[in-house]
C-alpha cells in the first residue's frame, strides 16, 4: 500500500541526515551548560550558538529569545507570564483587558479563557472574516482604555490564512502603544518572513521546532528587550529566569541546526506550493468539495476543506484505510470531536466546522502524493 504523508502542520518529520547531525553535535560534549567546568562552558556555547540561530529567523538578538519545551508554553508563558506580573503593578486599578481572535490556536484561548473564568482579566474574542483573517476593524473597535494585552495569529494552524501581522501590530500600538502585542508564529517560521520581527513592535512571538523539521519537545519565546515577564517555573533561574530547568540540549541543537539551514535555503517549501496548486485545482472538480478561505492569501503548502454531505470521519477513516495521513482541524485538539472554532469564526456552520479536513504538505511532497489523496476523496465521495 502506497503511504502518503500530509500531515505537515502537524509535525515536520525529521530528515535521516538532520537526526545524524545533531548526533555529531551532541557527542561533542555531554556538560551541563549551568556547570562552570570545562564540560558545562562546552555546553553553553552550544546552547547560545543554538539560540543566535534560531533568534536569527526573528531578526532578533540572542539575548531576546527564550527556548521553551514547545509553543504551547512560550504561549502560556506570554500570556500568563505577562498577567502575573501585571497583577503586581500598583498602578493597576481596572480589570485589565485580554483580546484574542477566533484564529487562535487553543493554547492560546484556554490560557486565556482560563484567566477570565478566574476573574483576573475580562476577555474579548473577535471573529474572523469569511476569507479566514482577523477582522481588523472589530479587533481595532474592541480596543479599550482597559486593554493591555492582544494576540494574533501569523498563519493558522488550520486554514493556513496568512494574517498581516506587522501591519495589525502598529495599528494597535498606534491607538495604544502600551498594549502587549504577542503573535503565534508556530506555522509561518520557515514558511513566511520572520526576520521583520525583532526590528518591529512587536512585544512577543512563539515558535516551535518540529514544525520546521526539528525534534518535538523544544520551542521558543522571542521577548523584545524592554517587555516583561514574571516567571511560570522556577527553580534554578535558567533561560534569564524566565524558565527554570535544564535546557533540552538536543533540542536546541536540532532547532539551531534547522534554523541554520532554513536561512540558508529560504525557499525550501516552494516547491510543495506546486503540488498543493495542483491539489486544490483537482479538489475544485469533485462534487460537493468546497475549500476553506482565500489561498491567495494563505501558506504555500496547507488547504483545509469538507465535502458537503460526506461526514468527515467516514473521510479520515478512507484516508487511514488508503494510507493517507491528513488531519481534521488542529493536532492538539484532534480526537476531542467538536467543531473547530477557527471555521465557526469564519461563519460556517456547526457541520461544516465539525466535518472538515486539512491537507498540509511538505518539501518532499509530490504530485503523485496529492493524486493519491485526490483518488481516495473521490472513492469516498462515490461509495457516498
């Protein structure tokens, strides 16, 4: 049976040549990079030379990034980090005001949701457009004198719609320039420019390895100089502080090594907008197939789609049955059996939301891969 694997956004499988490297690297030195002799200082040499390249995907400095265990704590961290600290301030009189959007990744809302149902902040979620971006005019209306924290998502995780980050950041600083302004970057790093970020306004983004075909287990937190944050795990003050623990050295490493590689080669993924161009065009000529958003506007290897009158577990389970490994909505939510709330932000229905799949290939992708994927959507559609 052919195996067809397009479940990218998911995880970025990591090359045979990639895992052999950051062997070499590791068995340079098995220090802790906390310990001051030979073997430690070997050690923290690796880790910041790591963190300057993964920093240099930011355009940022290495003093301005943070490695975390994955994206779901840098998030956690920039969100719960920033409000611990804020409940500090004396200044502070009024419930501060968190805005996020219906784009979010849900490590971005539960932390969010979970604060609100504290009491400690009040809570506004603003709704997408039917193309799948942040509506910016009810983002910008939702701002209030209360409000000092907002996040926004570069590319979601989901649809793949690209929103205009930079652009929405000095928007909001310009109404308000004391507001926090944190973004998802997890599925644009590699796939968009990142560099314009540590020369913006930006105050925060998020990022994590496996999605650009590191190891899982390592992430990271760009903070820009001046912004901050009160520590979520302490103990022995690693990571400025800010994330006490010893590093994940071959992690780090093997988030160093992709970074290293991606900068080098910026158009790694081009090719794979190919094979998705050639999936969508096929796509549109099955019955009943509608696909989510404006791919105009959208990341070069993801489509998000449902077929009307086809529920999608009978579709995942032909996709499984035909070796085709495909998601239905976010991978950190998959199983749970609700609909996703990044279609239900862009106003499709409950069915739609529930019975959706997303394709996401990768720089290995061919078209013979799509043709697979397309001939077992149209077995599916037929038996129907």
């Amino acid at each position: 049976m052919k195996l067809v694997y397009a479940d990218f956004n998911a995880t970025y499988p990591c090359s045979d040549t990639h895992l052999d490297m950051v062997a070499r690297v590791m068995k340079k030195t098995q220090g802790n990079p906390s310990s001051i002799h030979h073997f430690g200082r070997e050690a923290k040499l690796m880790l910041e030379e790591a963190r300057g390249q993964v920093a240099s995907l930011f355009g940022a400095t290495r003093q301005s990034l943070l490695f975390t265990s994955g994206a779901t704590e840098a998030n956690n961290l920039a969100i719960q980090g920033y409000f611990k600290r804020f409940s500090k301030d004396p200044k502070a009189t009024d419930k501060p005001h968190m805005i996020i959007t219906a784009g979010e990744h849900p490590s971005i809302t539960q932390p969010a949701e979970w604060l609100r149902d504290l009491g400690v902040i009040s809570l506004t979620q603003v709704p997408l457009t039917c193309e799948g971006t942040v509506d910016k005019d009810a983002l910008l209306a939702a701002i209030t004198d209360s409000t000092v924290f907002v996040s926004i998502i570069y590319a979601s995780n989901e649809t793949g719609i690209i929103n205009l980050a930079e652009e929405l950041t000095k928007e909001i600083k310009q109404k308000k320039p004391s507001i926090h302004v944190h973004m998802d970057a997890v599925q644009a790093l590699g796939k968009l420019d990142t560099s314009w970020i540590g020369s913006s306004q930006l105050d925060s983004a998020s990022a994590s390895a496996h999605k650009i075909g590191g190891l899982k287990g390592i992430g990271c937190l760009y903070l820009k100089p001046g912004s901050a944050l009160d520590a979520l795990v302490v103990g022995g003050g690693q990571e400025q502080r800010l994330r006490s623990g010893t590093e994940n050295m071959p992690g780090l490493v093997s988030f160093g090594l992709r970074a290293r590689e991606i900068l080098a080669s910026p158009d790694w993924l081009q090719g794979c907008r190919k094979v998705r161009d050639h999936f969508v065009e096929q796509l549109k000529q099955i019955p009943g197939a509608c696909i989510h958003g404006d791919l105009a506007h959208s990341l070069p290897n993801t489509v998000n789609f449902h077929i009307e009158s086809l529920g999608g577990d009978v579709l995942m389970l032909q996709f499984d049955m035909n070796g085709v490994a495909v998601s239905s909505g976010s991978a950190c939510s998959s199983g749970v059996g609700s609909p996703s709330p990044v279609l239900l932000g862009m106003g499709y229905s409950e069915w739609v939301a529930l019975n959706s799949v997303r394709v996401s290939f990768g720089a290995g992708s061919t078209v013979d891969d799509s043709e697979h994927i397309l001939a077992v959507i149209k077995q599916a559609v037929g038996g129907s």
